[in-house]
C-alpha cells in the first residue's frame, strides 16, 4: 500500500511540474505583443535586432514568470506555516491581515515618509520596501498570534484579523490624505497587485529572501508535524516550542512580506494552495505539504497571472482580481466541510 502510495504521489507530482511548465511557456507567450514558441527560442539563442522585442522578452516576460514562481512558493509555504502555528485552516497572510501589515509598512514607506518631503525609497532602495513590508507583515502576526491564545474559535479570530486589517486600511487612508501625489500614484498600482514590475536586481533581493524563509520552513518540518499534536506531545518529544514558534515566524514574514512589498497584497493563494496540497496527496506530514503546497501555489499564481491578460485586448486586469476568483471558491469550500479537515 505504501508502494502505491509512493508511485501515486511520484506521478501526480511529475504531472504538476510538467503544468508548471505549459503554463510558464503559456504566460511567456501571452501578452499585448505575441511572441511565437518560434520566436522565443531564436530569442534565446540569439538575441533579436529589435531592441524593444529584446526588452519585452527579456525584462518583462522572464522576469514576470520568476516572479510568479517566487510569490506562489513564498506565499504558499507562509500560508501553511501560519496555519500550523494557529491550527487554523482560514489562516493566511491575506485572509487574517497580515497582509494588510504588510501594506501599511509599505504606504509608511512610500507615502508616510512623503508627507515630511523625505523619499524612503529613493534613500534605502528595493530592500527599504522588504523590510518596511515585513516589519508591518512581522507585527500583525504577531497580534494574531497573541489573539489566538485568547481567543480559539476560528471564525471570531477570522474577525479580529479583519478588524486589524480594518485599522490597517484606516492609517493608510491618513497616509493617501497627506501623501504627494506622486507617492499616492504609486501607492494605488501597488495595492492592485502586479508580477510585472520587478526588475532583475529585485529579482536577486526578492529569491534571497525567500531563499531563507524556504530554508528555515524545511530546517522545522519534523517539529511541526509533532506540534500538530498538541504543545505537550512536541515538549515530551523534546521540541523546543518557543525556539520553532520564532523560526515560524521569521519565515513566514520574511515569505509574505518580501511577496507583497514586490508585487502588491495577492490574496488566497496562500490559504488555497495548502488545502488543495492536502486534498490531493492526503496528507499532513510538512517535509510533504512544503514543497507540494509550492507547486500547487506556482500553478495556481501562474494561472492567475495568464488570466489578467483580456483576449484580443492590450488591457490587463490587476492579478489581485484573478487571485481572489480563483481562491475564493476555496476558502468558501473549507468554511463549508468544516475547521477540523485539514489536520
């Protein structure tokens, strides 16, 4: 039965990574400029003499479809670590206002640091974003985290994440009052949500920041697979909680944080892509869940990202849009079959 059970997850998952791969071919094709598979691999092998071809190819494209590899496996890991930590299966960084954290630490960053004619940005440069995002990301889970042991019914700490998320939207709103107008403008895209905009020097910042929280989630695999069974079985076993509740922690605002100060608040891919990991391989061991809740986040954000662009259009709708129809249904089918089938 184990053999079996081997077999089928090696092929399920050499099913998802060949999806992976359609899809990236697909998202670089697709666009308001089409470019041929013929075309992409000339482009490859030799750059083209149209230098805007050259750019579009080189400078959006690749980059967007890194981009989306990078948010779907940070989002998707930092969703299943938070909800190890809140044994809560609504918990993600979208859902419980950790990304509104985030979101604040940016508008302070960019439009809260205006408002004196100071540009934050412009003095600390790309890693001035991440670690504005991930201080803001970092200080409301912390809130939740100090919630959730008050409080353990899941749909009343759904709702003290959305009354923090609230307080979030309500600073900002002074922030966007005071804010230049340039500041503002800029503000609003990045709400919106967006794969396109990071250049590869982000790129570089963006993968060693993942890079870390990646690590340190797989460094505390085993130990969470022995806290799902309570705090007194991961003592017995000789589990320092507090030591693995503060690499969780780390990891999951360094994942979320370093996502949303790049490409805006993408909601639900990381409170659906755990789930549907589940659903699939049915199982809760995290030296499992961790990398096949990446690759069903990659899937689902590449989706995302090939459904913003209109058919025979040159418009694009914000990823945020296509993020949410696509998880939504989810969250929805979790609410609906109950808190406890996730564990």
């Amino acid at each position: 039965m184990a053999k079996l059970t081997k077999h089928y997850n090696f092929f399920i998952i050499t099913i998802l990574i060949i999806i992976i791969l359609v899809l990236s071919i697909i998202d670089l094709l697709n666009g308001s400029v089409k470019i041929s598979f013929n075309d992409a691999i000339n482009l490859l092998i030799n750059k083209s003499d149209n230098n805007s071809l050259n750019t579009i190819f080189f400078d959006i494209r690749i980059p967007r479809i890194i981009t989306a590899i990078l948010s779907g496996i940070a989002l998707s890991i930092s969703g299943l670590l938070m909800q190890t930590l809140f044994r809560n299966p609504l918990a993600g960084p979208y859902v419980l206002g950790i990304s509104s954290g985030a979101g604040l630490g940016v508008a302070l960053s960019v439009m809260g640091f205006s408002a004196f004619g100071l540009n934050f940005i412009e003095v600390a440069g790309s890693g001035g974003s991440i670690l504005a995002a991930c201080l803001g990301s970092g200080f409301f889970m912390f809130l939740i985290f100090v919630i959730s042991l008050k409080i353990k019914d899941v749909m009343t700490l759904l709702v003290a994440g959305m009354l923090l998320g609230s307080a979030a939207s309500a600073i900002i709103n002074l922030f966007q009052f005071v804010s230049s107008e340039q500041s503002l403008k800029l503000f609003v895209i990045w709400t919106m949500g967006s794969l396109t905009n990071t250049t590869w020097q982000q790129l570089a910042l963006m993968s060693f920041t993942i890079l870390i929280g990646v690590l340190i989630s797989i460094f505390i695999a085993y130990p969470l697979n022995v806290w799902l069974l309570g705090d007194d079985n991961a003592k017995s076993s000789g589990i320092n909680i507090n030591k693995i509740r503060n690499l969780l922690f780390i990891s999951a605002t360094l994942l979320a944080g370093s996502v949303t100060a790049f490409c805006g608040p993408l909601a639900f891919i990381g409170i659906a892509a755990p789930h549907i990991a589940r659903l699939i391989f049915k199982t809760s061991n995290h030296k499992l869940l961790i990398p096949l809740s990446a690759i069903i986040g990659v899937i689902m954000l590449l989706i995302a990202d090939i459904l913003t662009q209109l058919p025979f259009t040159n418009f694009l709708i914000p990823i945020n849009t296509t993020t949410s129809l696509l998880g939504v249904p989810i969250v929805l089918w979790i609410v609906l079959k109950g808190k406890k089938m996730w564990i």
